[in-house]
C-alpha cells in the first residue's frame, strides 16, 4: 500500500510540476502536507517539499531540511531521516562545505545498511562518488561508484547500471586509463540501447567520441561524434549539440583542418548562446584560439584568449583560466621569444595553481618557468623552480614527470656551473627511469590490471544474465501480444534481433580492442631515445669541464652541439601525429627556428618563405635533413656574422617541377667554397655533404665576401610524393 502511495506522490508531483512549475509544486505539497495527519507520510511530503526548495534554490531550504531531521528523530522513522540528509548533504555540497557534506553523505549510507534500502544506499553512495572526484581523490571516488553498481546490479536497475559505467568511465580517463575507461563507455551504450534511454545513449556516444578523439583515433571519434550528432538533431538538445561540435572541432585540429574546426567551433559557441551555457561557450571559443595558433595565426589567438580570460574570470572558473594563462605563456614564450610576458602569465597560472587540489598546474608552470629562467641564462632562479617541481612530482603518481624533469634540471646545474651536481641529479634520473622498468613494479602493474578485469568480468556477467532475463520478460509479454498484432509482433521481433546483433558486434569490438598497447610503446620507445640523447649530451658537457686540452674542449664542445641538435629534432619528430611521414615544409621551418633560437646570443632578422606542399618526407630521412639545417644555422651565427652591423638569415622552401628547392641564405663575410691548404674543409662542412650524397640529394654553396653565403639544397620530389 505504501508502495502505491509513493507512486501516486511521484506522479502527482511530476504532473503539476509539468502544469504550474515549481513555484506551483511547492505551494500543493505545503497544503498536502498541512493536510496530512499520518507523521510518517507528513515527514515523506516534507522530503520532497525540501527537494522542491533545493531545486528552485529556495533560500527556505535549509531551515526546512533541519526541521524535517528533527520531526523524522521524534518518531523514530530513519528512513526519513536519511532522505533529509541527502537534501543536506547536496546544500552543504552546493556551498562548497565538502567535508560536511562528505559527513551527512555517509550517515545516509549508514541509515540505509541498517534498514536493508539498497536503492537509497546507491544514490548516497553516488553522492560521496562525486564529492570525492570534486576534490581530486580519484583512487576513492572509484571506490564507490563501484559499489553503487554493485547495489545497482542486485537491484536489477538497468538505468542506473548505465549511469554507473559512464561515472566509472570518466573516473577511469581522469587516471589516464583510456582503455578501461572506453570499456565502460561502450559497456553503457549497450544497457542504454536495451533500456531505450536514448539521452543517455546519446551522452554515451560523444562520451566515446571524446575519448577516441584525445587517442588520436580521429576516424573512431568521427563515427561515434556523427551518430550523436544525428540522434541531438533529432532530440534538439542544445546543450549536448554545443558538446559535439567542439569535439568535432578538436578531432579537425588533430588532422589539422584548421578552418574546419574553427566551422565547428562557431557552431559550437552559438549552440552554446542559444543555451545561456557560458562555460561551453568559452570553452568553445578557447579552442578557437588553439587552432590559430596551430595554423600561424598567433596574435589572432592571444585576442580571443584575452576574450577567454574575461568570461572565466566572470564564471570565477579559475582551472580554465589557468590554461588560458598557460597557454598565452606558451605563445609568447615559444613564437614571439618575449620571455618577460611569458614568465608574467605562467606566473598568473601558478598563482591559481595553489588554489586548486591538483598539482598538474603547478608542476606545469614551475617546469616552464625554469626553462624561461635558463633561456635568460639565470640559472640558479632556473634551478630553483625546477626543484620546487620535482618537489611536487614526490607526493602522487608522477614518476614519468620527475624521470623527464631531473633531466632538465641536470642540465641547469651544468650551465650554472656545477657540472658534479648536474651529474648526480642525471644519475638520480637514469635510476629512476629503470626502476620504472623493474620486473617487480610491472608484475604488480600486470596483477592490479588482472584483479580489475577479473572484477569487471563478474560485474560484466550479472549484467549479462539481468539483460537475458529482462529479454525473456519482453519475449513472454510479446507472445501474449502476438495473438492481437500478429504484424506487429513480427516487426518488433526483427527490431529486436537487429538490436541483439549490434550488441554482440559491440562486444566483439570491445574484446578486439583490448590490450592494444603496441602505439604506446612506439611512442615511450621514441621518448626514451630522446631522453638517452639529452643524457649522452650531459655527459659530454661534463666531460669537456674537466679535460684541460682546448683543442679536446672544442671538439667535445662540437659533439655535443649536434648531440643536442639530434635530441631536438628527435622531439620536433615525436610531436607529428604521423610518425612515418612528415610535411617537409613545415617540418623543416620548424627545425630553421628552433636552430636560430638556440644558437643566436645576438640580434638577428629571419626572413622565412615557405609554400603549402601537398607531399611529406620519410621519417628516416628527416634526422638528416634537420642536422644539415642545424649546422648551416649553427656555422652562420658562429662565424658569418663577425662585424655585420644589420646580421640577417633568410630561409625558405619552394616547389619545383620535380624537385623541392630548400633555400638557407645569410648576409655575413662569407668564405672560400673551394678548399685548400690554407682553407680545409671543416668537419661540419663534410657532415653536410656527406648526408647529402647518402640521401642523394643535389648540395649547392654560393658565397661571396662581405655580401653572404647560400646553401641550396635540391630534393627528388618522386622520392616523397604521397
């Protein structure tokens, strides 16, 4: 009876909130409640009186919750006493209180152990599930959100099953693991697609778009994006059509479609108007901002950024206003070399940085401020935030940071020079990088991945068996059905055979998906070589500090040059999204200005010319390539320019009719091309054409006193074509 009366309450309260509005609804359940003489139904209609106030952020609210606890404690009835807690815990949560609301969360749960209320156990579970991912303590957050689907799947609610693979999900890319968080997604599309929740459905899908998106997988987040965006069309929800397009906009850029995804980012951004959602539109338009500055269009970027900072600052949204900061650091500090404006805003983000209970931020802006440090040549501020980074990788799960970053702050302590301490922290960095390598550390990686896939396994085979069962009930009602709509009876079956097909094939896909690990190792393979060489480079700087011969300091000094030069090149390579062909042009104008930023002390103009070439060059032959324009750079700024008042370097890349011409000009003295006794050629100058004939590529110098010298070098276009 009790049972008929809560539902009959749901339903009158759904009716006339859908007729009058909230307003309305709170008015009939004060005059049912006034009404009512039965205590226990009184408490009942007091709850949802309390939700009705929460809803309308009702100022009434909290003084009626406390007096609902205190009605429900004099007669005993727990069960109201917890619904008033959840009421109370969500203002305490609204109010920033999250340790109070942590507090009344878990006497809901524990009310409703004792009185064996699975259900309300599950939604105060849920609760403290998302306070504990509000306050960054992912590992716990986790930690209910499975038991809540544990509750769920005893309790046979498909829905809520659902919901709670979604929330699992999220929590499971927040740690960085793509896989068992693409698992889950897939895992509530499927329940989804059973149960008809078609909202949810939909959410899944941009859910596993986004997902594959920050994979890399643009052609999966392409599929997934398109189905969500055709099912939003269909349910005209602007809220998730703002969603969609700017994930659309951000697959665009990883293909580096530029002006397609600003398209799709001002959709996004008008979606987003048209919904009063301030937050998406900003975030739309912050992404706005990152495709020009992919496409060149640097200045047009830190405008809109500008633009992003206003509206954050309005929202007080200080973690994506931090990004904005960070990445007008960036700008400034990588394509316009203003180190001063650059320090400024990565000072701003660090600031913001201690406000918040994640430590990214802070590590990111310290790390970036000790580059910023050491290119000023202040190299003891340099060590000092680049240590105060290290400091803050102890303490959580950022032993690939640290390894990365001890490298770095080696290399400070070398320039400061103190080249024994820079060899000691290197030691610290090498040891650290193979104690992640440990036989032990990866068995107890191999067990904790095994015991999850053994849970998920059981979890995945109760929901099997509830779904079976649930179908058997629809198979016996359409039966029934069967002697009255015959036709009828027969299509539904179709659909529904059609739907059992899907879903194995859903499943298939999950299996065939799982431990593809080989495009990570590819990757960490690159990255240690990277690291290796920024070692070697180290090494040597330590060794040339203490051998006393110059002609021996020299030629280390000169090693280690290209040393440095490869590993930079190396990590230009890794930052292609396609590492067996890169777009020469723009690969090597990269690898131009990387080489005058690092080797110019002075003032030097650069002219640069590059066309759009529609073909890319071999990954193998681009090491080469960007050791050739290294030390063309490198010789220019250590020799041409002795005494040049105005010193210039000019370079650019052109399309012939079978051949690519690159083109690396300087003003300086020049010098003889032809070598005799009196005029050797350098080692360097060998290097040069000792890479061209291996690549067999065509090497001209022109050089002519007091007017410059010309390096041209000619590239057999049917070598590279697509």
């Amino acid at each position: 009876m009790l049972v008929k009366f809560f539902s009959f309450l749901i339903l009158f309260l759904c009716y006339t909130e859908s007729l009058l509005g909230q307003s309305a609804t709170i008015d009939s359940l004060s005059d049912m409640i006034a009404k009512e003489k039965n205590p226990i139904k009184k408490i009942d209609l007091s709850n949802a009186l309390a939700k009705a106030y929460n809803k309308s952020n009702d100022l009434r609210c909290k003084r009626h919750v406390d007096h609902v606890i205190e009605m429900a404690r004099k007669i005993s009835y727990d069960e109201g006493v917890g619904e008033a807690y959840l009421v109370k815990g969500i203002l305490h949560y609204k109010d920033g209180e999250l340790n109070e609301a942590v507090k009344v969360f878990s006497q809901a749960v524990d009310i409703f152990q004792l009185k064996n209320k699975p259900a309300d156990k599950a939604r105060a579970l849920n609760n403290l599930a998302i306070i504990y991912e509000k306050k960054g303590e992912l590992t716990q957050a986790m930690r209910y959100h499975n038991e809540v689907l544990s509750y769920r799947i005893q309790i046979r609610d498909t829905v809520g099953m659902a919901t709670s693979h979604n929330n699992i999900g999220v929590i499971y890319v927040k740690m960085g693991d793509s896989q068992n968080g693409l698992s889950n997604y897939l895992k509530a599309t499927i329940l989804d697609s059973v149960t008809g929740s078609y909202n949810n459905y939909l959410q899944d899908c941009h859910n596993i778009g986004d997902l594959y998106c920050k994979l890399g997988k643009d052609d999966l987040a392409t599929k997934y994006l398109v189905k969500a965006l055709e099912l939003s069309n269909t349910l005209k929800d602007s809220t998730i059509l703002t969603r969609i397009y700017l994930t659309l906009g951000e697959v665009s850029i990883h293909q580096k479609k530029y002006n397609q995804a600003i398209d799709y980012l001002k959709i996004s951004a008008a979606e987003a108007q048209k919904s009063g959602n301030i937050t998406w539109e900003s975030d739309a338009l912050f992404t706005i901002a990152n495709a020009l500055d992919l496409s060149g269009q640097s200045q047009k970027a830190l405008s809109i950024y500008d633009s992003c900072a206003s509206i954050y600052t309005k929202s007080d949204d200080i973690a994506a206003l931090a990004k904005v900061y960070i990445n007008k650091g960036n700008i400034l500090y990588e394509k316009q070399n203003d180190y001063n404006q650059s320090e400024k805003y990565f000072n701003k983000a660090l600031q913001i940085g201690y406000a918040l209970p994640s430590k990214e931020i802070r590590m990111e802006c310290l790390l970036s401020l000790g580059n910023i440090y050491m290119s000023k040549k202040q190299y003891l501020r340099s060590i000092d935030s680049i240590e105060q980074a290290v400091k803050l990788s102890l303490s959580g799960n950022f032993d690939n940071f640290r390894k990365d970053v001890l490298v770095i702050l080696a290399d400070a302590y070398n320039y400061s020079g103190n080249p024994q301490k820079g060899f000691e922290v290197l030691k610290t960095a090498i040891t650290l990088r193979d104690s992640l390598l440990t036989p032990e550390r990866a068995s107890q990686e191999i067990l904790l991945k095994y015991e999850m896939e053994k849970r998920d396994k059981e979890n995945l085979n109760k929901e099997l068996e509830i779904i079976k069962q649930e179908n058997k009930i629809k198979d016996r009602n359409l039966l029934i059905a069967i002697i009255l709509l015959i036709a009828l009876i027969l299509g539904t079956r179709a659909y529904l055979l059609h739907k059992n097909d899907k879903i194995s094939k859903e499943y298939i896909k999950i299996i065939s998906e799982k431990n593809d690990q080989l495009e990570k190792l590819f990757k960490e393979l690159h990255h240690r070589i990277a690291n290796n060489l920024q070692s070697v480079s180290s090494l040597l700087f330590l060794q040339q500090s203490q051998v006393n011969d110059q002609s021996a300091q020299r030629a280390l000094s000169s090693v280690r040059e290209r040393v440095v030069a490869m590993g930079v090149i190396h990590r230009l390579l890794l930052k292609h999204d396609n590492q067996t062909k890169i777009d020469l042009g723009e690969y090597a104008q990269q690898i131009f200005e990387k080489s005058v930023q690092t080797n110019s002390s002075q003032n030097i103009k650069i002219n640069t010319k590059t066309e759009k070439i529609s073909f890319s060059i071999d990954a193998d032959e681009a090491l080469p390539l960007g050791l050739i324009i290294n030390e063309v750079v490198t010789n220019a700024c250590k020799y041409a320019f002795d005494g040049i008042k105005h010193p210039e370097l000019s370079f650019s890349v052109s399309l012939l009719d079978n051949e690519i011409k690159l083109e690396i000009g300087d003003n300086g003295k020049g010098f003889s091309t032809e070598p005799n006794k009196q005029n050797p050629a350098g080692f360097g100058s060998k290097m040069i054409e000792m890479l061209c004939q291996r690549s067999k590529w065509h090497l001209r110098i022109n050089s002519t006193e007091n007017v410059g010298t010309t390096y041209k070098i000619l590239i057999n276009k049917p070598n590279y074509g697509y």
